[in-house]
C-alpha cells in the first residue's frame, strides 16, 4: 500500500492554491455588495416619502419604490458584477491539471514502468466544460437567491425602518449568502479535480486492462472529518485499498458519486492509484517466463489497445472540427451531441 505521505505535498500544495483562489472570490463579492448597499442607500433615502425619525412611512408608494429599487440593483448586481465574479472564479479551474500532472508524476515515480500517458479527448474536455457551466449556474441562483430573500424582508420593513436600516438588512442576509456561495464555490472547484481524476484514472484503467487498478483516499483525519470519511481512512488503515465498483457502490448521504464528489460539500479527501498494488503486479508479470504465441495471432490486450487506438484517431480527426469555446449549456449538449454522433459514424466506416 502506498505511504500517506507521498502524495502529501501535493495536496498541501492544492489546498493553499484553492484557499486562496476561495478567499479572493469571497473578498471579490462583499466588495459588489458593499457597493450596491451604498446606491441602495443613496436610493431609499432621495425616493422613500419618511415619516418621524426618518421612518419610511407606511404607503402603497413606498413599497412599490423598495420593491422596484431592490430589483433593479438585483439585476445589475447578479448580470454584471457578479457574474463577473463568478466567471472570474471558475476560469480558475483549470489550474487544477497541474495537480492532477504532479500525482501521476508521483505515481510514476512508485512504479517499475509508467503509466500510460493520460490524453482527455474531446468529448471529456467538453464535459469538463460542463461542469464550469454547472458552478456559474448554481453559484448565480444563490446570488439570486439571496437578493430575492431580501427584496421580501425590504417590503416588510416598510413602516418601521429607516432607508439607512434597509441597508443593514441587505448587509446582514448578503452574509448569509456569500457564506454559501464560499461553500459551494469550495465543493466546486474540489469535484472538478476529482472530475480530473476521475476520466484520467478512468483512460489508465482502460490502457491496462490486465492490472487490477485499486484505488486509496488521501487526505487529512482529524476533527473536521465527517464520519463518511473517517470510516474510509480507517478502513485503509487496516490494510484495505478500492476498486472502482466499491467506490462506485459507496454513498456519502450528500452527494451522488464518491469518485467526484468524495464525502460530500466541502470535502478535502482525493482518490488516488495505490502505487504498492500496482508495483506489486507489475513485478509479479515480469517474473513470468515469456510465452511466445502463435504467428497472426492477437492477445485481447492487443486487440483492445487497437480499438482503444483506432477511438482516439477518430476522435482527435473530429476534435479538428468542434472548439470548445465559451459557450451555453444549450450550445454545449448540442455539440456533445454531434461529437458523439460523428465519432460513432467514422469508427463505424474506419
């Protein structure tokens, strides 16, 4: 079994790069709403008709202005600023390949032959691409969210509260929101690595049918780990490691697949090759004496490598014709669409 160090700089690594990325993007976005409760305020104060004590009174007019007020800095707050914020964030997921290069460098380094080298074809990168439109989508509707949660609470503070009250509310429950966009944002940008992993992890299995590829969970045990988590880790701790059917199987009580999403919101675990297996039946086959086979004929490994082969010519020969540019998740499925279609027509006519 592989040692729980070797892949610990590594991840130590990734998680001061996903701290950082995670603060900046947390910074970033009390910044926006800093701003908006300042036009917000500027707003309330000129257009509310106040009563004693600046109280806005309570009018048919005045809630019409806060509701219409509110939904307009709503609108310039989630389209323009905070998607900027939010694409700003995601673009950052693809400095995750560099972790994902350093583990199988470090895997490599465990092993008596290296591993196959791991080539995402097109229909992986755009999957890859949906997975960035799914955290621009989920991180905007908690925005949305938010701002909805708080043109309510403006319209019931009418006739009690002062403009300059209006805006703390907006500060107190835009906290709330920020919070669980960093959640989220945290839990998005880990899934995409393990999104890495999982499709790279995936091609070397393919690439070596012949080993029995088992898998072990990296990451700390301490009193942050959910008892999810810590049951693997002491599993692995007696001896055990995992195929991917059991991992496959597992159910964090969260979150669907385990590969991706390990223990659920949050989590800081990552599934990596066990290095010690695989050395193990690694040197177990080149004790072997060679066994010459008859002439003409082909092993099922050889044969599946020249399917495996013959897929990746084709794809890369379609992969010439579709870019993978900034796109809708409309425009996305359609184009996973008619890669899919394409590639099963050539390899059908290869």
């Amino acid at each position: 079994m592989a040692k729980k160090d070797n892949f610990g700089k590594i991840f130590n690594d990734q998680n001061r790069s996903e701290n950082s990325i995670l603060s900046e993007f947390e910074r970033e976005m009390r910044v926006v709403i800093n701003r908006i409760k300042n036009e917000m305020a500027v707003e309330f104060d000129k257009g509310f008709i106040q009563g004693s004590r600046n109280r806005i009174v309570a009018l048919a007019g005045n809630r019409r202005l806060a509701r219409r007020t509110a939904k307009l800095l709503e609108g310039k707050a989630v389209s323009a600023r905070m998607s900027q914020v939010i694409d700003k964030f995601v673009k950052t997921f693809d400095g995750q390949f560099v972790f994902f290069d350093r583990v199988i460098a470090q895997i490599n380094r465990g092993l008596k032959r290296p591993l196959p080298v791991v080539e995402f074809g097109i229909p992986v990168k755009l999957g890859f691409e949906g997975v960035k439109l799914d955290a621009i989508q989920n991180l905007t509707e908690v925005m949305e969210r938010g701002f909805s949660s708080y043109q309510q609470q403006v319209i019931l503070a009418i006739g009690g509260s002062t403009p300059k009250q209006l805006s703390k509310i907006l500060v107190k429950r835009m906290k709330v929101t920020v919070s669980e966009a960093a959640g989220l944002a945290d839990t998005s940008i880990a899934s995409f690595y393990r999104t890495i992993t999982d499709n790279g992890f995936q091609i070397i299995e393919d690439d070596l049918p012949e080993f029995d590829i088992r898998y072990l969970y990296e990451g700390p045990l301490d009193v942050l780990t959910r008892d999810f988590c810590k049951g693997l880790l002491q599993a692995q701790a007696s001896g055990k490691n995992f195929t991917r059917d059991q991992i496959n199987g597992l159910d964090n009580g969260q979150i669907p697949n385990v590969f991706v999403s390990g223990g659920g919101h949050r989590c800081r675990h990552q599934w990596v090759i066990d290095v010690e297996h695989l050395r193990a039946q690694q040197e177990k086959r080149r004790s072997r004496p060679k066994i010459n086979s008859q002439s003409g004929s082909r092993s099922l490994r050889q044969i599946k490598q020249q399917l495996r082969t013959r897929s990746r010519l084709v794809e890369r020969d379609v992969g010439l014709q579709f870019e993978v540019p900034s796109i809708s998740r409309g425009q996305l499925a359609k184009i996973q669409t008619q890669v899919a279609q394409e590639v099963r027509r050539r390899a059908d006519a290869f």
